[in-house]
C-alpha cells in the first residue's frame, strides 16, 4: 500500500517538473549551508584536538592572571627564575622552561615591520620543551646552537612572502630593536602570521638586546613526568607559587592550565560561533519549507477534482492524507539529498584551497555519519510539517464539492 502511494507521489511531483525544482531550492540552499559550515567546523575542531594533544598532552602552561596565550603587550606581572625553579622541584615534573617575549621593530634594507621576537633556553632539554609546542622544524639553514650569539631563526614568510621588499635568504641581516643579527634559519610554514612572522634568538642575546638584568619569563611551561595526568599536577603547581610569591588563595596573580583547559575553552567558543552560524543558515530551511507549504495549497487547489474522483471510488482522507504528506516528504528528502551532495563540494572546496591556497592544516571538512543522517532527517520533517496543513485541507474536501470544481 505505501508503496502505491510513493509511486503515486513521485509520479505528481514528475508532472510538475519545474514547479518542484524551483519548490526545493529553498530547502538544498539551507542543507548546503548547514552540511558546509558544520562540516568545516568538526573537522577544524579534530583538527585542533589532534594538534593540542600531540603537542600539550603532558604539558602545563603558567602565565600572569588576565593573559592569553599569544596576548599582545606587556605582561601586568612577570613570573621569576625563582618561579621556575620552585616547579622544577616539584616531583611530578620532568622539565621546565621559561619562555620571553616583546613586539619589537624589525628592520632589513630601511624597511622596518614590527613582530614578535622569542626567547630560547640555553638548556637543551628546555629548549626541546618550547620546540616540541612550536610543532614546526627548520625548513632551510639551521637551528641555533645554544652558546652562540648574534644570530636568529626567523619565520616562514621572510623568505616566502616578501616581508620586506624581497624574499631574505641565509646569511642576509636583520636589525632587530637596533642591533644586527645574522639569519642562521628559516622555519616551515605554521599557518598563522603570528608564528610566521616570529624571530628567535638565543636567551643570552634576548637579554643584553632588551637590558635584562633578571629573568623574568612570560610564560613557564612545565612538562610532566610520563603516566602523570597534567591536571593532577596543577593543584601542587598553584600551591608551591603561593607560598613562593606569598599570596592568599583566591587573590593569585597567575594563572595554572593544561592544554586540556585551554582545548575545551577553544571548543566552547568554535560551539557558539559554530550554532550562530547554523542557526542563520536555518533561516533558508524555514524559507523552503514556506515554499513546500505554497507549492502543495496549490496542488491542493490543481486536483481537487482529482481528489473528488479518488473519494468517489472508495478512497478514504487518510489515504488523501497520506498521499500529499508523502509528496510533501519527497519534496524535502530530495531537497536536503541534493543539499547534502551541495555541501560537501562546498566544504571540500573551502579544504582544498586552504591545503593548497592558504597553506593551512587547520581547514579540514568532516563528515560524521549523524551529520549526513540529521540533515537529511532534518529537511524530510521540515517537508512533511510544510505539507502538513495543505494535506489536511485536501483530506477534509467533500467528494461531491470537489467533482464540482472547476
């Protein structure tokens, strides 16, 4: 029986060819739309996962209270040797190490630019802590040696994207806040200008560059020991800096996160942006449903001498019912099928061309199965809730009224 009524639907919406494209693109504009920008939004938040686990996954970051990681300007409050020293005699932890930063004016042939400038440990264990966050290793040159001076590794675009008037190349000198440094490495392109623009240099030469009488560090990041949860360790990292800096529990001028923390508050603001987004997108769904709604009034309108003849010889308005709410569904299906199909070229697009354009890892599209399911679940409901009312009125026509029609 239903499947009479399919063959009997699909039929109709046949004979009205044009009529049901034009209902339905509404509803594979909305799908599109939605299957795109979800899409696009899990795969950038697997892809920061997997990045913030590969790299923070035994790691803890502390920093003054009120900055973010990446934040431009001075610090309110600088974290001491002392600090980092109190960590280190922490016996869950296997390494620490203090990192430096300023934006500072960079100079090559009177073209000047202002980036960051980063510090690097003289400590080899410290300074693999600091590269295995930076994720990203030398592309041409080399890295510095920890005991030399007067040299710098810079970032991926001095030697890609013209940062001054020509691309540098090994060997070419920077003037950096006033003093000249050789350029010893470049690194591999990360994906973001913050990191692409960046200039290391040894914390020997940070300091004398910056008149540095004592260390003070922006940000500490302690690496723990293996099978040791970072989050356990944190409690006991806030408390032996208390008692170094002599605060009061609650009035704490610095602030302890695992990259577990900072990964969950990315993900809460990828979420309400992610919802935002999708809920505008909605608005062209609603739009197709209205079409849909349209579309079968006057289809109702159309065959309503058809509907007198199917009363005529026995059929009954749950049959009528059925046969207009299963239009109304196809209608929807097919719209959010095609949408589907819309969406995922879209999202792969946006994926090429930020693999291949742009150079970033980061725009990735996802396509988890309740994705695929939900919006086509979705656009079939919102076609049958549109048929609804239409289909109601066609089921409630009386048979003599509806012969009489013209």
């Amino acid at each position: 029986m239903i499947k009479d009524y399919v063959q009997y639907s699909v039929k109709n919406i046949s004979n009205r060819r044009m009529r049901s494209w034009l209902t339905m693109i509404g509803i594979f504009i909305g799908i599109a739309a939605v299957v795109s920008l979800v899409s696009l939004g899990q795969g950038l938040q697997q892809a920061v996962l997997d990045q913030f686990m590969g790299l923070g996954a035994d790691k803890i970051i502390i920093q003054p209270k009120g900055v973010g990681l990446g934040s431009i300007g001075t610090n309110p409050t600088q974290l001491t040797d002392t600090d980092l020293k109190k960590i280190r005699s922490i016996p869950s932890i296997k390494e620490v190490a203090g990192e430096m930063y300023k934006v500072t004016a960079i100079e090559y042939n009177n073209k000047q630019v202002v980036y960051f400038v980063f510090s690097l440990p003289r400590d080899t264990r410290q300074r693999e802590v600091i590269t295995q966050l930076q994720d990203s290793t030398i592309e041409a040159g080399r890295a510095l040696k920890p005991d030399e001076k007067g040299k710098v590794v810079v970032g991926y675009r001095y030697n890609h994207d013209k940062v001054f008037d020509k691309n540098l190349k090994l060997g070419d000198k920077l003037i950096v806040n006033g003093k000249e440094f050789e350029i010893a490495g470049f690194m591999e392109k990360i994906g973001s200008e913050y990191d692409d623009t960046a200039v290391y240099m040894n914390e020997d030469d940070y300091t004398t560059l910056f008149s540095i009488d004592t260390k003070s560090y922006d940000y500490i990041y302690a690496q723990v020991e293996d099978n040791v949860e970072p989050k356990q360790v944190v409690p006991t990292i806030e408390r032996e800096l208390r008692k170094s800096r002599n605060l009061d529990k609650g009035n704490e001028d610095f602030e302890v996160q695992t990259f577990d923390e900072l990964l969950q508050s990315y993900l809460t603001i990828f979420g309400i942006i992610q919802a935002v987004v999708v809920g505008i997108a909605a608005i062209s769904l609603l739009v197709g449903g209205i079409g849909i709604m349209n579309t079968m009034y006057t289809s109702v309108l159309e065959r309503t001498k058809e509907i007198g003849v199917m009363k005529a010889i026995g059929a009954k308005n749950s049959d009528i019912l059925t046969i207009f709410i299963i239009e109304s569904g196809i209608l929807g299906f097919v719209g959010g099928l095609i949408g589907i199909i819309i969406g995922a070229g879209i999202s792969k697009t946006v994926e090429f061309i930020g693999t291949q354009v742009i150079g970033s890892a980061l725009l990735k599209a996802a396509f988890p199965m309740w994705l695929i399911f939900g919006a086509l679940a979705f656009s079939t409901i919102v076609g049958i809730l549109s048929g609804l009312l239409p289909a109601k009125q066609a089921s409630s026509l009386k048979p003599v009224d509806a012969l009489r029609y013209e």
